[in-house]
C-alpha cells in the first residue's frame, strides 16, 4: 500500500478524477486477460482465514470485504476483481438502456477529507450488452452481484411513467440474472432522477417487487434504498418486502448532495461547485445508524445488511459488522489507499476478532447490540 500511496497516487492525481478512474479499470481489464498477472495479484493480496469464512445470501465468502456498485460501471473489469482480495464483489449500475450519464465534470476529490463527490449519473452500457459480457467471463473465483437501476435519459428528457419505470428494472432483470450470483435492485441513486423520487415511496417498492416475482427468480436478491433511520420508513420497507422470500437484504445508499451533517473538513468553497453525493469517510456515521435501526428491527433469520458508506480501515469495517452488517462493501477506499487497502482490512479484521474472542465474523455480526 505505500507503494502506492507513495508513488502511483501522486501520479494518478495529476489526472482528471474520471480519466484516472478509466485508465485505472483498463488496467484491471488488461491484467484479467493473463494469467499470471491474475495470479501474481491473488498471491498478493488475498487474504485466506477460517476466522473470515463467512456467507451472503446463502453464496459461501472467503472474506466480508466486497467492492461496491459504482467502480466498475459496465463490468470491462470483472474477470480481475476476484483476484484483489474481494470476497465478494458487484458491478453497475446497469440499466437496461444504454446510458451517457451526467455532463462532465462529475467525479471530483476531496482530499482533505479522503472522500470523493460523485455525479456520474449512472453511465454504462446497457443491460444486453453487458450481459453478452458477462456471458463470456467463464468461471468466477468470488461471486458477482449486478446492480440494476431505471436507466437516467439525461437532462432535459421528458420523465418516464411509472409502468416504464417498472420495466426498464424488468427488462435488466431478466437479462443479467442469468450471469449473476445475486441481484442487487438499486432503488435510490443520488444523481439521476426517476427512480429514486418513486421508490421513496414503499408502495412503489412492492408493486416492483410483484413485476419481478413473475421472472421466477432463482438468485438472492438484495434491495439498495434511500439512507434512512428513520423507524416508520424501516418498519413500512419490512412490511412490504416479507411476502417476496427471494429478498434477502438490503444495502443504503449515499445522500444526494451535501447535507449539514457531513461537517466536510473542507472548504465549502470548494464543494459547493461540485454538484452530487459525498463518498467515503463523512457519510459513516449515517450509514451506520441505518445499519443499526434496520439491524434491530428486521427479522434476523431472513435479512442480510450489507454495510456500505466510509470504510476506510478495518475498525470501520468491524463497526459495520458489530451494528449488524453481514459484510461490508469499499469504493472510495481504493482511490486513496489503493488495492492494498483490502488485504489491510482483512488481516485486520483477523485481529480484532481475536482481541474479542470471536472464532469466526459471523459471531461479531449484530454483537453491538446484546
């Protein structure tokens, strides 16, 4: 890791955010292509322990550490990502329509506060395309999720209906679950309209749910919403999810734009010309106490929480564990620690778990709270 951030971070830096971010998704797609890189790269980084031995959605795991939506868009990168150490790791956010996006700029960094501002607004290439992708990737070394959402036509486009809404998830649904390990249904992203307006509302959740129960679903399946404790949000969510039995969890999103709570070390000179959502350290505490009320009121023998929002080290990661997330998901990590960051969280995870006596993380999951 401090060969990184030491040497290729500085120079990754001089880049525009998103060229960097590009440049450094090539690489992982180049690098799936040879073996022995593959293998280089698993030697070096992965992590094997009984102590992290764990499941999601009933997919065995060899770690909790997985990557989050949002780093490799249209799965260029896929063949590669279960050789850095993941134990588990997802791709999209995928529409079922090809989409450009917001208008650049749209990625931006905050160094000070080791976060990143993120207004991509779901560019990637289409539900077909991608799964014609995947369709060729062969076998998988960690389980792949895709995360799937309404397909954003961009500033200006007239507003879908709510039956198009609904079949823009179908149609993705149906074409990438078979090249899928689990469904990740995102029902909240911060930076393109449409969905997340209508799936506030839970009613709108169900009636989604009842489209893509007709698909025969033979995945787990986990639902991405909006960032809330609030307990009559989680309470309403839970009541219309139970009768659908393939939803096996939930994960939170980021906020849209930048609420008072975040306290950002930075300058508001800054950030305030940078339209879209905070990722990375800030957003922890909300992120937390989502994980914490969802984790208290859900039934615990039938949902899974993945924890995602600030994970930076492996205290971070254990706290998300504690307060009830089965495992965990990085993105704005990488971009400041580099890839090395998922062997640190890992190892270190093996050993807070020895200080508290655990014999394998999924005792710790929850423990905050007895």
């Amino acid at each position: 890791m401090r060969m990184y951030t030491q040497f290729v971070r500085p120079l990754l830096f001089q880049l525009n955010p998103e060229t960097a971010h590009t440049l450094t998704i090539e690489v992982c797609r180049m690098a799936g292509r040879l073996p022995p890189v593959r293998h280089l790269f698993r030697r070096c980084f992965n992590v094997t322990d009984p102590l992290l031995q764990t499941s999601l959605g009933g997919l065995p795991i060899g770690n909790p550490i997985g990557l989050a939506a949002g780093w490799d868009k249209s799965g260029h990168a896929a063949r590669m990502l279960g050789y850095l150490g993941f134990g588990f790791a997802e791709i999209g956010s995928i529409s079922a329509d090809f989409s450009a996006g917001n208008p650049r700029p749209r990625l931006f960094r905050l160094p000070q506060d080791e976060a990143v501002v993120v207004y991509y607004g779901l560019p990637n290439e289409g539900a077909a395309v991608i799964a014609r992708r995947l369709a060729g990737l062969g076998d998988r070394t960690v389980p792949l999720g895709v995360n799937i959402v309404k397909t954003n036509r961009g500033p200006g486009a007239p507003p879908d209906s709510i039956d198009d809404t609904m079949d823009d998830y179908v149609r993705s649904f149906r074409q990438l679950s078979p090249h899928a390990d689990y469904m990740m249904l995102n029902l909240s992203c911060p930076n393109a309209s449409g969905g997340k307006d209508l799936f506030a509302d839970v009613e709108y959740i169900g009636r989604l749910l009842d489209l893509i129960a007709v698909q025969e679903v033979k995945l787990p399946v986990f639902l991405k919403v909006m960032p809330s404790a609030d307990p009559a949000f989680i309470e309403a969510l839970l009541e219309k999810v139970a009768p659908h039995v393939w939803v096996n969890g939930f994960c939170f999103n980021l906020s849209p734009g930048k609420p008072d709570w975040l306290r950002l070390k930075t300058s508001s000179d800054i950030w305030s010309q940078m339209p879209g959502a905070v990722s990375g350290p800030p957003v922890e505490k909300l992120a937390n106490s989502c994980i914490s009320e969802l984790y208290t009121r859900m039934p615990r023998n039938r949902f899974e929480i993945v924890g995602v929002g600030g994970v930076s080290s492996a205290e971070d990661a254990y706290r998300k564990i504690c307060l009830g997330a089965s495992a965990v998901q990085i993105y704005t990590a990488m971009i400041y620690q580099g890839p090395g960051v998922i062997r640190t969280l890992n190892e270190g995870l093996c050993d807070l778990l020895r200080r508290d006596g655990f014999t394998n993380i999924r005792e710790a999951v929850g423990s905050a709270h007895t």
